[in-house]
C-alpha cells in the first residue's frame, strides 16, 4: 500500500557505512545507499559548506539517500569532506575551504568507480560543494555535474573555462530567492560554459527548505540520471 512521501519517509535500500583513506592520509567517513535491485546510476553527494553546518547529513542529501534508491533506482554515496562531522562521525583532517578538498573529492571518485564499481555516475554538489565539483571532479570516467545552488564563492572564470574543454554536461538548478546567486546573475557567471544548463526554481532559497523544493530537486536529478521524463511520485 502506497504512503504519501514526507521529509521522514525512508524507503528500502541497501545501507554500507565506509572508511576511506586519501592520497594526502585522511580517513574520509561516509555511506553508500544502494537499490535493493539493479543500479541505474548513482549520485557522488559534494555537501554544503562545512563552517556553516554542511555535512553528507545535510536535509537534501540525507532524504536523497532515503528515497532515491527505493524510488528511482539511484545509488546515493554520501561523505564528510576532511574535518567535517555528522551522526555517522568524523573525517580526519581540517577544512581547507576547498583546496585540500581536491585530494578528497579525487579518492571517493576513486572509489565509486574502482570499489563500488558504479556506472553511469553524476557529480552532484550543493552550495560549498560545487565549487568542489567545479574545480576537482575531473575523473573522466564521470558522466557530469549537477549542481544545487552554486554560489561560486571560491571558483574562477579560469576553473570554469576547463569544462568548455570536456564534452560533459552540467545543470544547474538555481533558486529564484538565492542569497548568494540568483539566476540572471547565474546566467551571466556561467555564459564561459555555452552548453550549460541552468534551472531557475521559483520560490525556492538556498537551503531548500520544505518539500516542494526537496521533491523538485530530486526530481531533477532522476530525470538527469535515469532519463524520466516526469517528476518522482508524491505517493509511493
């Protein structure tokens, strides 16, 4: 019997907790969120900003990781970038506000592909994260990014003039009520890359709080991953 999805649903999957050592000696801590059957794609979850509460627990990738499996068929890896701390514990290392991250980002492509033997993998950053995405997920066995309110706090017109190098797709899903980038000023940022796709999400904020938004953005990461062509159910 169907239930209606709400912020506390969590659907089955197949839930591995893991460790993971850098190249630079961090103990990287994460989660892998697994269909109960075959794996469409998979999702690598980049999390907001660590020194203002970002972490894999942060509400849209933790309800990614109820629900995509289940739902959509849709491997969710999760992971504290170095210093960062969640119910699951503590990477080692400290914040380098995304230069150190690099090593980071670079071993858990490692091991979604090396490991986890993952296909049909997106880059998925939020916030923090797709500046992590934008400048260290070079791993050309990805399939591209897709990132949730890019503020482009630390990246620059040179970092984004590398994916006009590489025949990969990006989307960009951007909230109308962004606090730090809005979708005209998205627009005009990253016009250095001619075939991106930005999404302008009306009414949606940066940390896209409530339903409405999470059930958006999860939509369009499933339609990104798997090719479907309407939004999740709101009933399952």
């Amino acid at each position: 019997m169907s239930q209606t999805v709400r912020p506390s649903s969590v659907f089955e999957a197949v839930r591995t907790p893991f460790h993971l050592r850098t190249e630079d000696g961090i103990d990287l801590i994460g989660e892998v969120a697994a269909p109960i059957g075959g794996s469409k794609g998979g999702i690598l979850s980049l999390h907001p900003l660590p020194t203002a509460g970002g972490m894999m627990d942060s509400h849209v990738y933790k309800k990614a990781a109820n629900r995509l499996p289940a739902m959509a068929g849709i491997t969710v890896v999760r992971f504290n970038t170095r210093g960062t701390t969640s119910e699951a514990g503590t990477s080692t290392g400290e914040f380098d506000n995304g230069r150190s991250e690099r090593f980071d980002v670079e071993a858990m492509l490692r091991y979604c592909f090396n490991d986890l033997k993952l296909e049909n993998v997106w880059v998925t950053g939020w916030s923090f994260g797709t500046d992590l995405a934008l400048q260290h997920a070079k791993d050309p066995r990805h399939k591209g990014l897709i990132l949730l309110s890019p503020p482009l706090r630390t990246t620059t017109n040179e970092q984004l003039e590398y994916w006009t190098t590489v025949p990969r797709p990006i989307t960009a899903l951007v909230p109308e009520l962004d606090d730090y980038l809005k979708p005209d000023a998205a627009r005009e940022r990253f016009s250095i890359i001619p075939t991106m796709k930005i999404i302008a999400v009306d009414g949606a904020k940066h940390l896209w709080i409530g339903e409405p938004s999470v059930h958006r953005v999860l939509s369009e990461i499933n339609s990104i991953v798997t090719g479907a062509d309407a939004p999740l159910p709101v009933e399952f």
